[in-house]
C-alpha cells in the first residue's frame, strides 16, 4: 500500500522519460528559431511567425513536462493556473510589441 501511493506520487511528479523528452523537445524549439534568425531562408514576416509559434510551444513543453500542469490533477486548478498564464502572456506580449512599436513610430518621426 505504501509503495503504491509513492509511485502514484512519482508519477505525479514525472518520470526521468518525461523529463528528457521535455528537455529535448525544449532544446529543439530553441534551435528552429535560433537557425531561421542565423540563417534566414524566408521573409522576416515567416521568421517571426515562426519565432512565436516555437515560442508558444514551447511554453506549453514547459508546462505540461515541467510544471505538469493538466486538467486531471488538483480538480482542475491546473487548468485555471494556465488560462491565467496565457492571459498574462497575451498581455505582457502584446503591451511590448505596443511599446516597440510606438518608440519607433516617435523615433522615425523626430530621426
């Protein structure tokens, strides 16, 4: 009985599978944009697109391999934990590409 409530805690927690391939998958969403940024094969447009969609896959890598947040566990706060993550990053990244862009309009304006 003991055992069996220290393995469902482990898993809980994740395996030492669950954690290299988070790693890897981490790894490799970092080199797809650090190559298209090195060795640019397409327009600016696509590198950025691509740039944030690794961005957000990785993040949801993060959460779910590192974090281990799901729907299943705590009824259900996880999920509630990653609507409000993703809203904060909405707005954290939405208010900085805002800022960019308005101190380049000023910029280019008095420059």
């Amino acid at each position: 009985m003991g055992s069996s409530a220290s393995q469902a805690h482990s898993e809980a927690h994740g395996t030492y599978r669950s954690y290299i391939t988070g790693f890897v998958l981490c790894v490799i969403l970092t080199l797809i944009p650090f190559m298209l940024v090195m060795y640019p094969v397409g327009p600016r447009s696509l590198t950025l697109t691509v740039f944030i969609l690794a961005a957000v896959a990785q993040l949801l890598v993060q959460m779910v391999f590192f974090l281990h947040l799901n729907r299943k566990a705590e009824g259900g706060w996880n999920l509630a934990s990653f609507i409000f993550t993703l809203l904060i990053l909405l707005i954290v990244i939405g208010l900085s590409i805002w800022i960019i862009w308005s101190m380049h309009y000023h910029m280019m304006i008095r420059g």
